[in-house]
C-alpha cells in the first residue's frame, strides 16, 4: 500500500464519491427527521440522532483514507447541499398551495426552520465537523498512524462535544433554563459518542477496505488546517 504523506489525490475514485455521497444523504436527512423528538432509555432526543452520527463516522472515514484536505471539501459540500435542501423546502412552503391541497399547516409545521434554528444547525454541522477532522488528522500524525480507534473515538467527543453545546446555545439561550440546557448538551454528547464507539468495528473494516482498495493512506505533514479553504 502506498502510505501518502501530502494530500495530492489526483482523480475522484468511485469509492471516495460513494463515502462523500452517504456523509451528505445522513447529514440531510438527519436535519429533515430531527423535528420529530423520541425517547431512549427515558431520555427525549431529537429523531436525527439516529442518523445524525453516521455522518461523523464517514467523516473519520474520510479524513483518515484521503486526509483533511478532501475532508474540508466534502464538509463545505455538505453544507452547500444542506442549504440547497433548505432553500428549496422554504421555496415549496411559501409557494401558493392549491385549492384542494389542505395540507399546508402540516408541511409548516414539520418542515419549517425558524431562522434561530437554521443558523444553529449550520454553525453547529461546520463547528463540529472541522474539529472532528482536525483532531483525528493531528492524532494520526501523533500515533504514527497506529490505534485507530483512539482517533475515531477522541476526534467523536470533541466534535460531538462543540456540535451539541453550539448547537444548544444559539438555538435555545433565553428559551430554557441554563441548567435544562447543560443536561441536554451532555445527553446528546454522550449519545452521540457511544454511538460512535458501538460502531468502531465497522469503522476499523471501511477504513481497512478502502485503503487495500484505493492504496491510499493520507497523513496530513503538510497539510494548512484553515478551515476556510476549499481547494487549497
């Protein structure tokens, strides 16, 4: 296997098209059916929590094979997508239904984002994710690439841990008690990252796969970390 020290992926292979295409289609429809709050275990959580942490698992996929330059690119597409989502169910809900369509309040009140909330999920998604990567990134270059499962675990709480609080604090400061909010910032942190550790297996054999497969092997040495970049 060819053990990559820059981040100079030539092509797009159809494996890597195929791990950036379930990041976005969890990261989607986890904001779509997080409206919907269940129970587990006693505690209420939004439904996305179903979904929502696989998106950090292809995450780690992402950046431990092709490295934190690819990742960067497919967490800004990820965003783009999720906005294009937003626009086009915003677009739909303002349009004029019609006349024998009476499900109009329905679709107001499952689909609808307030601004507050939009702006949350957004900052929350790109918060957490570019921690997400950057830990792992920086863990495989201090474990020489050993202990996988460290990095994947380590880099889930930290980004688990900035999405929940960031997320918490811009949708709901003012509308519940500061101490109603810390207890739901440290549940779904700890949800999220146990269902990260149940997971690590599969983790360990889509990793092993596709690095047998692409021959690729990513260690970020040289790699500028500015979140803000696209293709550099």
């Amino acid at each position: 296997m060819e053990n990559k020290k820059n981040n100079g992926l030539g092509a797009y292979s159809a494996w890597f098209v195929c791990i950036v295409a379930i990041f976005t289609t969890c990261l989607i429809t986890a904001n779509i059916v997080a409206v919907k709050l269940i129970r587990v275990c006693g505690l209420v959580v939004p439904a996305g929590i179903v979904i929502f942490p696989l998106s950090y698992v292809f995450g780690d996929v992402l950046t431990e094979v092709y490295g934190y330059r690819r990742a960067r690119q497919v967490i800004w597409l990820g965003f783009f997508c999720n906005l294009i989502t937003v626009a086009a169910i915003w677009a739909a809900q303002v349009l004029p239904p019609a006349p024998f369509w009476d499900a109009q309040v329905s679709y107001e009140r499952i689909l609808g984002y307030t601004p507050r909330l939009l702006a949350a999920s957004f900052a929350a998604y790109l918060a957490g994710e570019f921690v997400n990567a950057f830990v792992l990134a920086k863990m495989k270059i201090a474990t020489r690439g050993r202990w996988l499962w460290t990095r994947t675990i380590g880099s889930t709480i930290a980004g688990q841990a900035l999405d929940s609080a960031v997320f918490m604090t811009i949708a709901f400061t003012g509308a519940i008690p500061p101490g109603a909010m810390a207890s739901a910032i440290i549940t779904q942190w700890l949800l999220k990252s146990a269902y990260e550790t149940a997971v690590t297996p599969f983790t360990y054999w889509i990793v092993g796969f596709l690095k047998r497969r692409e021959g690729v092997d990513v260690y970020d040495h040289a790699t500028r970390f500015n979140p803000l970049l696209f293709a550099g």
